[in-house]
C-alpha cells in the first residue's frame, strides 16, 4: 500500500522541529526546522549523514568551520563529528543517514 502524505509541506516552523519521516535497518530521514535565529545546539551523528538543505539559509558549523547554505546545498559529514546548526531565516532540510 502507498500512502501519500505532505509531511514536509505541513511541517511547522517554531525553534527546532524534528520529524522522523523514515527509519528502518539501513538508514533514516529526518525532517528538520529551524526558526530564523534558532540554534539546533552541538551533538554529533551516530552514522556519516547528509544534509540537504529545502528552504531558508542555515550556518552549519562542524568542528568550529562555518559553512552557509542556500536551498538545493548539500553538505556531507561523518558520524561522530561534533557540529551545530544556526538558522540564518527560517529554515527546512533533510538528514538522511
């Protein structure tokens, strides 16, 4: 069966949002939101990941490196590498690890 479902679209924008849209043995995808000036504080990935960012402008930092990111940017990083995220606008991307 196949469902449809606007999950993304629907996603609210307040401080941080974190939404699981698909987890199984392999990997996961996370649906996140950033309010403009919201800060998704230090913490590091189980697993190497991307992030893939929708909409807005985000400041990612990894290892104290600043990288700005416009909508359509990716930016790969390996697990266990502390980083934060800061929402430049408000902001909507994709970690799939």
């Amino acid at each position: 069966m196949h469902l449809k479902e606007d999950l993304l679209k629907d996603q609210a924008f307040g401080k941080l949002q974190i939404q699981k849209l698909v987890r199984n043995e392999r990997f996961e995808i996370l649906s996140i939101t950033l309010e403009e000036g919201a800060l998704f504080p230090k913490h590091t990935s189980p697993t190497d990941a991307i992030l893939i960012l929708l909409e807005g402008q985000i400041e990612f930092y990894i290892e104290e490196t600043q990288n700005e990111l416009l909508p359509q940017q990716t930016l790969r990083f390996e697990a266990d590498t502390e980083h934060r995220v800061k929402a430049v606008k408000n902001s909507k991307f994709l970690i799939i690890r």
